[in-house]
C-alpha cells in the first residue's frame, strides 16, 4: 500500500478557523493523507491543536514546520499577510503546498511565488469551488457543447462576510491592503468558478461600492473603517462570445447562490447556500440536458465547509501519485490576480478593461 501523504497543517487551531472547520475534516475522510504536524502562533495553541486533531507533532513556528524534512505537503491556512514566507520557505524545501486563496496580498507576491515552484513540487491554490463535483461536471457539459455555445450568464454570489458589524478575527478583512477582502475572496473565489465554466474574460466593466464604511467589531464596541468594498457588480464578456453578469453581496448570509447560463441549445444551473459563501456549500447542478446529475462527491459524509476541500485534496493526491498537474495552481492564481486588478481599475475609472 502506498504511504499516506504527510501533511504540515499551518494555522492550526482547535476551536475555530479555517484549518479546524474545512482542512481538519476534509484530510481524515481521505486515506491518502495523514496529518503529521500542525502550526500556531504560539507553542501552546500548537499542541492544544495537535491534541485534538491528533496530529503527530505540534510546531510553534510555522517556517519550521515547512521546512521539516518529515512532511511532505505544507497546508497554509493563515492570514493572507502570511502566506509569502511560509510558502517560499516550504518550496525551497521541495514541499508540495496547497496555500488557501488568496495566494498574496498583491500581484507582486503572487508572481514571486509561482515562480518559486520547481518542477518537483506541485503548488495547489485553494480554489475549492472549482473541484466542487456541480461546477466540474457544469464545465464538461459546456466544453462538449451539450447546451450549445453559450449566450449569456447571470450570478448572485452572497456572503455573510463584510456586513454592519465583524468578530475580532475578522477585523484584518476590512483593510484593503490585507488583500483579504470582499473583491478577492467572494469574488475571487466566483470569479474563477465562471471562467472555468464559460471561459476566460476578455473585457469588464465594474462598480464596487462600500456601502458600509464603518464596522463595529463585536465583544469590544470598537468601530474600524472599511477601505475595501462590500457590494461587487461585474459586466463581462468573454473570448468565446458569452456576456455575464456577476453581483457579490456582502452581509448577506440569506440569500441562496445563483449561477444561470443560457446557451443556443439548452440551459445549466448551480445552486447552493451557505453564509460563508458559494465556496463553502455543497452546490447542486440542474440542466436541460437529459440524465445528467449532480456527481457524487469523494466523501458523501462531509457536508460544507470540508466537503469542497476533500475534492481538492483528492485531486491533488491523484496529481502527486500521477505526476500530473489537473488541479488549479500558483499560475492560475496569478491569473485571477490579474483579473481582478482589471476589475478594480474598471470600478476606479469608469472605464472598460480588455484582459490578454
């Protein structure tokens, strides 16, 4: 039996967070995966967490966990300000990583470490969504044109995220200079979920607007201002004659997500709600096509937060054992880096933006 991939969890925590709700589930459902390390900001909240995940070994310094010669794959779950080093530490030495989305805070640090990883590393970025079995199989129906070329496409991505008020933990996300913020995430994250389906942007038109400037953080009273927006409208077209249209909603933990495409011949739908996010859901596929459903996921026990993780994962032990390179990666990050610099000039000038 071939063994496990052994993985250093960064950002580990064993009450909340990311790592604690998605990457902690998603790897024990998974046989090819054994978790052998985790990280935390102090030696304490390390161990706590190696205890409860039951995790091999507890790290109070996330560089030296990536660079443990006893790990094979290095899962960066911190805050975005965080990412740069742990990941040019962990492919410098010839670690796999699978970094949460976004990869930086900027383009800059996003080409820097695309262009750290060597041939024998693979560098996941962690876009769940597009592993979410609806918008896979959604992607295959339209590459082998089963609903015709597609015509025109409309998505409401809500998010409870970005509302009137913020936990302590959640205060980072208001700064835009975090590059953790509505635009990157919820957007981001839709983003890519409509180019993988109807393909790349090739111009944009966009507004984004903070329609709440001031938010309070709860537990203390304190007020922090907003400098990054909470309401996102995008107007797309794209290279193969598509036009979209994309509303991210923040503090909106209500409404279901909604992605309806029309093509010449017949129609899809992916739908899913969960206030975290589209991303986060288990999504549904409906179709004009006959016989077609939504395809079984890898861990039918695993319902959202980790349900859309352990696709990626899956996919991405599949990649290291093949030598292929199937999951969406530091390039592709780059990409969707670039896409939404287009869209923030668009909603700063007034003016269309053509995209290579």
């Amino acid at each position: 039996m071939t063994k496990p991939i052994r993985v250093g969890l960064v950002g580990a925590n064993a009450s909340r967070a990311w790592a604690h709700d998605a990457h902690v589930p998603a790897l024990a459902a998974l046989p090819e995966f054994a978790l052998a390390a985790v990280s935390a900001r102090t030696p304490a909240l390390a161990e706590e967490a190696r205890s409860a995940f039951a995790a091999g070994r507890a790290f109070g310094d996330s560089l030296a966990l990536a660079r443990d010669p006893d790990i094979d794959l290095v899962a960066v779950t911190v805050k975005v300000p965080e990412h740069r080093a742990i990941v040019l530490a962990a492919l410098a030495a010839g670690k796999h990583v699978y970094c949460e989305w976004p990869l930086g805070r900027d383009l800059a640090e996003a080409q820097e470490m695309a262009a750290a990883v060597t041939p024998a590393s693979h560098a996941a970025i962690g876009l769940q969504a597009l592993s979410a079995p609806a918008v896979r199989r959604a992607a295959k129906l339209v590459a082998r044109g089963a609903i015709g070329a597609p015509k025109r496409l409309r998505v409401l991505s809500p998010t409870a995220g970005w509302a009137a008020q913020a936990p302590p933990h959640y205060a980072y996300l208001q700064d835009r200079r975090n590059g953790a913020t509505l635009e990157t995430i919820a957007g981001g994250h839709t983003l890519a979920a409509i180019e993988a389906v109807v393909g790349a942007y090739a111009e944009v038109d966009a507004r984004t607007s903070i329609l709440r400037p001031m938010v309070r953080i709860t537990g203390s009273g304190e007020e922090v201002v907003r400098t990054c927006a909470d309401h996102m409208l995008v107007l797309g077209a794209h290279a193969g004659g598509c036009v979209s249209t994309l509303e991210v909603t923040g503090g909106d933990g209500r409404t279901p997500f909604l992605f309806e495409l029309t093509g010449e011949a017949g129609w899809l739908r992916i739908t899913g709600a969960h206030p975290g996010g589209f991303q986060v859901a288990n999504l549904s596929l409906e179709t004009s096509v006959a016989g077609v459903e939504t395809p079984a996921p890898v861990a039918p026990g695993l319902k959202g937060a980790p349900a859309n993780v352990a696709e990626a994962y899956a996919r991405l032990a599949a990649d290291i054992a093949s030598g292929k390179r199937t999951l969406p990666d530091f390039d592709a990050a780059v990409r969707l880096t670039r896409l939404l610099d287009a869209i923030e000039a668009a909603a700063r000038t007034g003016k269309r933006q053509s995209l290579p």
